[in-house]
C-alpha cells in the first residue's frame, strides 16, 4: 500500500494522537498526584490535572501531529479544541469519579479510575479533533493524466 494512502494517513493521525495521549496522561497523572499531596479533594485536583494536561496535548497535537496549528487561528483553535474535546473529558471525569465513589478495593484506585476514563475519551476527543479542530484534509489521490499538457484529455476510445 502507498504511503500517502488516505487510510494510512489516517492511521498515523490516530497513532500520533494515540501517542500524545500518553504524555497527556502522564501530565495528568502528575498534576493529580501533586494536587492530592497538596491536600485537594480527589474532585478539584482531577479538574485541576485535566484542564492541565489538556493544554499540553492540544499545543502537542496543533504542531505536531496535524501540523496546523495557527497564529492567526489560535483563539478559535484553542476554543474548537476546548469545546470537541469537552465531552470525551466530562466522560472521562464522570468515569473517574464514579469509580471513585464506590470505594471498592481496586475500582476506587485514583490512578485505575484515571485510567479507565481517560481510554474511554480518547475515541470521542479524536473524532472532534480531527473533524472540527485542525480539519485540514488531505487531498485525495491523484491519478497519473493522461493527456498531452495542452491537449484536451482523451475520450474513452473508438466505440
């Protein structure tokens, strides 16, 4: 299969996006960790390490992943990307917050409560950043021409 081939083009967005992920939720991971050793209730530290950690994959992904991240477009950008990725992370949030709370030995664990919310927002945060955010879609394959450089394109042949 060709390198440029949309599905392979795609597959490494969602790779590369996959990736960011990871140093996402290891920003997230980091900052909860200090905001509970800080004393914060479980709540506001995840609101805290969240929001965090959602700043650094959307400056991640904008210049490394889609590559369009925009000066002129950064306050529209950073609002798309806020806004698509807020409901993957209010899944994840309630997820963490729901294991949490039921204070069952190895569910309620704060970093496996993390876990699991963060995988289940990873496919709702790709669709709105891919189709909303940084948009910028590939041009489809293109077929060798052809025709002579002036000339009109040939017709189907003698019928």
């Amino acid at each position: 299969m060709n390198r440029s081939h949309p599905i392979i083009h795609e597959a490494r967005l969602a790779l590369g996006f996959g990736g960011v992920g990871m140093i996402g939720f290891c920003v997230d991971a980091a900052m909860l960790r200090i905001g509970l050793m800080l004393g914060l209730a479980a709540w506001a530290a995840r609101i805290i390490s969240l929001f965090l950690a959602m700043q650094a994959t959307f400056t991640i992904n904008g210049l490394f992943v889609f590559h369009s991240l925009d000066r002129h477009r950064f306050s529209r950008q950073w609002g798309g990307y806020m806004l698509a990725n807020g409901f993957g992370n209010f899944c994840n949030y309630w997820i963490f917050l729901t294991l949490v709370s039921t204070h069952w030995p190895v569910l309620s664990n704060h970093y496996l409560a993390l876990a699991v919310g963060s995988l289940s927002a990873w496919a709702i945060n790709f669709a709105g950043t891919r189709l909303f955010v940084f948009r910028k879609l590939r041009a489809p394959l293109e077929t060798p021409k052809t025709a002579a450089p002036d000339g009109p394109s040939p017709g189907p042949g003698p019928a």
